[in-house]
C-alpha cells in the first residue's frame, strides 16, 4: 500500500506545491478533481483570505492539504483555524515543525515537513513527523543555499529512514516520477509544471515564459544571504545574480509579476524542470500524461527486472 496515498486519500501520488498566492482554490480544486493533491498556501499571510479557500476546499468534498509555512506565520491563528478546520493532511515548511506536530497530530492530522538536508531530515523523524517532503536544489522559489540535487537528497534521506517520502524539485512528468520512485519516493510534488498549467491564476507572461525556457533558464539567487531563492532568468535577476545578493525588496512587486505579468517586476519563481515544459496544460491532462507515463516507464523496468535483461 502506498503510504501517502493512504495518509491523503488522493486517488494519484501526485502533490501540487503550495506557492504563494497561485496555490489556492481554482488552481487547488482542479488538481484534486483531477486525482492528485490539491494544497492550500498560507505564505502569502492574507490570513482571511487563506481561510476561506480552505472553507471553499473543505466544501468540495475531496482530498486536499494545507501547507504551514513555519517561518512566515506572524502568529499561531492559522494553526489554530487548521486543526479545528477539519482539515486531514499539512505540510510544514520553511523552519522546525517541533511545536507544530503535536495540536496537528492532536487534531488528527497527518504532518509532512519539508527539507533540504539529511540532518533535517533526520531531526523531523524524532520530532515525529509523519512523513517528508524532500526538496532538491532543482525546484523552484525558496531554497537551500547548500545545493543538494533530488537525485542525492532522496537516496541519503531514504537510506537513513523509512517514513513516506514525497521527491520535490525537478519532476514535472512520468519520467520524473518514475525516477523518484526507483529512489524511494512514494510521491512527488510538482511546481513550477502547475504554475504554467491551464487553472493556474498567474498571467499568461509567467506562463509562456516558463514554456519557452530553457532547462539552463533559471538563476539560484542571493546564495550569501537570505532568503535564496531559484528563479527565470531575466534582467531584474541578471543583475542581482551578477551583485551576488539581493535587495530586501526584490520580492515586493510579486503580484505585479503574479497577475499583472510585468516579468520584471520581481524575480520569477521557477524550477529547472522550465527546460522540460512546454505547453500549457489542464491539471487533468498533465496528471494524465504523467500517470501514463509512469507506468509505462515501470512497466518497461519491470519486464526488465522479470527477464533478468538490461535491455
């Protein structure tokens, strides 16, 4: 039995990510029509607002999770309105989920955290956490200045533990998910693939850009500093990339770049997985595809493993 699957009770081991402001109902809801995991954001700190695209998903009956950036939450009402909320399934992020697992696990709800290192990783199965979601350099937005590729993080953090783990960073289709699988992942979660996908509320601009980039498009930016992030390359990030870190409001103008498609108006969150899109697609059809092509993939490894062949 795939645990995740069972601690979700998503129909696909498919998570969409929880980006800031993107990461809401219509974006959500359609991945979690589609068979994956819809989550709920709660990093762009609209408290009210994050609440009632939580109410919208809790309406609609199916399986999703809410995301509890540790770090960015000005206060425990979020915390508090998640475990009475009915809510089953909540990454943490971004900072110790120590004093976050117990009112979640009090409150019946399964607690996934995401790393970037083994000794994170190892410090979150002690604190007990249920199951992890493990970030390699190759993904999008915030990140680990340490760069640690998923293809590394998920066999070091696999031969370490045995929790459920989720490969983050670099997977955008069946081949991806394949991959993590053979790693030790029993999920993935994908990006920047539903940032440009049909329901998400980013303008067109973000779209196209991510669909016409290349697998080099994209910068590891402010590396000296904090917050490191992985963004498009553009001429707002060549010049900080150039300066080596980051003015502390480069980040101001995101929703300028989110919903008014000014690509300049912020560095442009993204993975490197940009160089593997190109096309926009429906939630449904990019869970499709990569369904399909997962076991496609397994299927061909399996025959192998069978006939004792390496092709």
């Amino acid at each position: 039995m795939n645990r995740v699957l069972a601690h979700t009770g998503a129909k696909f081991p498919i998570i969409q990510a929880p980006m800031g402001w993107i990461a809401r109902f219509p974006l959500a809801s359609a991945v979690s029509r589609a068979g994956g995991l819809g989550i709920i954001e709660t990093s762009s700190g609209e408290t009210d607002n994050c609440q009632a695209e939580i109410r919208k998903m809790r309406a609609l009956g199916l399986p999703f999770g809410v995301n509890l950036p540790i770090r960015f939450l000005k206060d425990e009402q979020m915390l508090r309105f998640v475990c009475a909320s009915g809510v089953k399934f909540v990454t943490t992020s971004a900072g110790s989920p120590a004093k976050f697992i117990a009112p979640l696990k009090d409150a019946g709800i399964t607690v996934y955290h995401a790393v970037p290192t083994v000794d994170a990783a190892l410090k979150c199965v002690d604190a007990g956490i249920d199951g992890l979601v493990v970030e390699g350099a190759e993904g999008g937005g915030f990140k680990n200045p340490e760069e640690v590729s998923t293809l590394v993080l998920l066999q070091a953090i696999r031969a370490r533990t045995d929790v459920p783990l989720v490969a983050a960073g670099g997977i955008c289709d069946g081949r991806g998910m394949a991959a993590a699988f053979a790693l030790g992942a029993e999920a993935v979660q994908m990006g920047t693939r539903f940032v440009s996908c049909l329901e998400s509320p980013v303008h067109d601009n973000y779209k196209n850009a991510i669909v016409q980039a290349k697998e080099t498009g994209t910068w590891m930016l402010n590396k000296k500093s904090t917050p490191c992030i992985r963004a498009l390359k553009s001429q707002r990030t060549q010049a900080i990339h150039e300066q080596g870190l980051m003015p502390a409001d480069a980040l101001s103008g995101i929703l300028g770049l989110y919903f008014g498609g000014d690509m300049e108006a912020a560095p442009a969150l993204a993975g490197q997985t940009v160089g593997l899109i190109d096309a926009v697609k429906s939630a449904q059809q990019i869970i499709d595809d990569t369904v399909a092509e997962f076991f496609a993939i397994t299927a061909r490894l399996g025959a192998l493993a069978q006939a004792r062949s390496f092709g």
